[in-house]
C-alpha cells in the first residue's frame, strides 16, 4: 500500500498538483521566513559599524525618503501615471510568486495571457472612467464616439478572446495546474486593478481626496514603526511579530492630527480641491473651480471641556477637516489589516517579501497593501457622505439624446416647473 501510495502522490505531482508538504495543514503558528540581505552595498558600508536593530532602522528610513520624494515626483507628473506604475508592478510580483510557487514557467502561453488579462481589464476600467469623467471630449471626437458606445462590447470580446486561448492551451497531465494558475490570475487582477480604478475615481473628484487618503497610511506606517521602535513591548498579532499595541496606538494618534493640519493646508488650494473637468474653450483639461462648502472655511463651537482648556469658544475650520478625522482613523485602525492579510499571504508561501524591488522595504506591493482597503474605503464614502446628484453630467446624457428625445425633456420640465410656479416667479421678475 506504501508503494501505491508514493505512485499515486507522484502522478498528482506529474498532473499540476501541489506536493504533500503544500497539502499539510497548518501548524497554527506562521513561519517566519529567513531574512535575505538586499541592502546595496554603499549603504552595507556606510553602516557597518552599527547594529542589526540600527543598521535596519537606517536603511529603512533613508528608502523612506528617497519613496516619499519619488512619490511626489510622480504625482508632478501626474498621480495616473504612478497608477498605472503601480498596479503594473504589482500585478507582476503577486503573478511572480504564483509562478514560482506552483512552477509553472513552463506552462504553454500563459505568462503571455496573464498580460494579456491584465491589458483587457484596464482597458475596461480606464475606458469606463474616461467615458464617464471626460463625456464633453468622447463625443467631439469621432473615434472615441465610436469606442465609447461600444465600448462594454469591445472590452467583453477581447476577454473573451483570452478565455478561448486559455482553453485552446490546456495540455494534458497539466489541467489542475493551469486552472490553479488562471483562478491565481483572476483574483489578482481583482486585488490590484479593481481597487487602482476606485483610486482613479477618487482622484477625479479632487487631488485631495487622493493625496490625504495616501498621505495617512504612509504616515501611520511610519509613526507605528516610530512608537513600535522605540517603546514596543506589547506583541499585537501573531501574523507579524514585530507589530506591537504601543505602535498602533501611536500610529493612530499621529496620523489623526497629522490628517487634520494636512487637510487644512490643502483645503485652501484650488488645485488640490476642484475636480478634473474638460475645458471645451481651451480645449484642455483643467482643474479650477469655486470651492464647494466642504472647502470654505467655518465657525465651529468647542465642547465645553475644550473650551475650559484652550480658552476658545469657537474655532474656523474646513468642513474636510472633519471628514479627515474619519479617513485617519480608518487608515490607523483598518489600513493595517491590509498589511496583516499580506503577512498572511506571504507566510501561507513560505515568502519574506512580495519583492526585493525597495532594499529594507521588500516590493512595491509590500508598501502598498494597505493602499487598496483604503481606496475602497474613500470609494464609499465619497459615495455615502460626500457625492450628491452633478447637474453636468445630467446635462452630458442629454445633450447625447436625440432631438426629439431631448424636446420631450424639455417640455416635462417646464411644465413641472411652472406647476410649481417657479417658472412663473422667474418671467414675472423678467
């Protein structure tokens, strides 16, 4: 029965399947992986004489910098531009590891199809939100007309092209592999690309809904491993060992108030607060605007506990300032569940990092993981608390009606306007 056994675990291994260490159960402590050294060597020199707690705390902090400035590098360059970076790289190391954890480099056409999807799937998501932001231009030009009405036909087609070829190379002795590899492909599409398109949309209802949201979860990240580092005692969860209570808490009081004074400062900027319109007379894109409510100062009354401390009865704020408090505290409390499901992830594998990409810091998707709950989360809460009915876009959907469509429109309202004696009230004034 031994012989049998070994026979039948060897096929399973011959067929795409994953071996009998792979199929163990847990142990329900998760393996920390060995540490690599991939510090360039300039720095490996420079840093030589201090400690492996110091030396690391260094390295990390210089990458830091140098990611923070390159992060608003980018962002001069144009925020959609580090999207498409991002959500590009990170696609190639969540596939990357799947290559290598189920071997699959030999599998025919399939590093050519995972591409493949992800081209398709970005073309919908971008297709859908240029459509939808940029209507005015779609429709002046000809061929983005075109693209635009059959735009969901053309996106469906060219993925159902990609699924037929995946059936087409399916090969015999490979099948549970193959479907391994594609189910790996699709669920990361869904983790990267999806949430860059939510990041997309909420960087199109204004800058600041963009950078703030971001800024947060690079601040918590530092200051938690700031507190951590130098007051860490407490273990926080067992995914990762070097998280502790005393970083979280401090990570979440600083990223409140650094939320507050960022969203003041860019509260009064124009170019950070009004969102991405096309400019039909200049023919370009701009972003100016009159600040809403949300983006003008007002007087607001402090508790009377505040009140007896500071000496202030009331205080100006930004409306948007409030709502930071909510995007801080979901960046503290929840944003770090993305770098623990991550841990999980990378543990389940047998992996330290998604990368090697940032020395000290791993791959780009180890800097960001926190970055996709929080996008999801902006998404909805612009959505639930901030967004209401946008009189252009109505006006966009009827102006691509027909002539007679639109003389209907128009004929309903003015009666219901002038049943309301609105119309009225306006040619009497007149």
């Amino acid at each position: 029965s031994t012989v049998s056994g070994s026979e039948a675990e060897d096929r399973v291994k011959r067929d795409g399947g994953v071996s009998d260490s792979e199929c163990r159960p847990d142990s329900g402590v998760p393996e920390v992986p060995v540490a690599t050294d991939d510090t360039p060597e300039v720095l490996n020199k420079a840093l030589s004489g201090l400690s492996s707690r110091w030396k690391n705390w260094w390295v990390r902090g210089i990458l830091t910098l140098a990611m923070i400035s390159f992060f608003f590098f980018i962002i001069y360059l144009g925020p959609m531009v580090l999207m498409m970076i991002v959500s590009i790289k990170c696609f190639h190391e969540i596939i990357t590891i799947g290559y290598s954890v189920y071997h699959s480099y030999h599998l025919p056409w399939f590093r050519t199809l995972s591409w493949y999807f992800l081209l398709c799937v970005n073309y919908f998501f971008y297709g859908e939100t240029v459509t939808d932001y940029f209507f005015t231009l779609v429709q002046r030009e000809e061929p983005l007309r075109i693209l635009s009405k059959y735009h969901r036909f053309i996106s469906f087609t060219l993925y159902l092209t990609g699924f037929c070829m995946f059936v087409l190379s399916l090969v015999k002795k490979h099948y549970r592999l193959q479907f391994y590899m594609f189910g790996w492909t699709h669920v990361t599409l869904l983790i990267v690309v999806t949430q860059s398109h939510l990041i997309i949309h909420n960087l199109f209802e204004g800058m600041i809904w963009f950078i703030v949201p971001i800024s947060c979860v690079i601040c918590n990240d530092i200051m938690a491993y700031m507190f951590g580092f130098f007051f860490g005692r407490t273990p926080l969860i067992k995914l990762s060992p070097k998280k502790t209570w005393e970083g979280f808490i401090g990570g979440f009081f600083s990223t409140v108030v650094f939320g507050i004074l960022l969203s003041y400062v860019m509260s009064g900027y124009r170019y950070f607060v009004c969102p991405v319109e096309f400019n039909n007379d200049s023919n370009s894109f701009t972003v100016d605007c009159e600040p809403s409510e949300l983006f003008q100062l007002q007087d607001y009354t402090l508790p009377s506990v505040l009140q007896s401390i500071t000496g202030w009865s009331t205080v100006k704020l930004f409306p948007f300032q409030i709502h930071s408090i909510a995007l801080s505290a979901f960046a503290s409390i929840m944003g770090p569940f993305g770098g623990f499901f991550a841990s999980g992830f990378k543990r389940a594998f047998k992996i330290k990092d998604f990368a090697n990409t940032i020395p000290g810091h791993g791959g780009i998707m180890d800097r960001f993981d926190c970055q996709y709950l929080m996008a999801t989360f902006v998404n909805v809460y612009i959505a639930s608390f901030i967004r209401g009915p946008n009189p252009t876009k109505v006006i966009q959907q009827l102006l691509a009606l027909r002539p007679d469509q639109q003389l209907h429109i128009y004929n309903s309202l003015k009666a219901h306007l002038t049943e309301r004696g609105l119309l009225a009230t306006q040619e009497e004034a007149a």
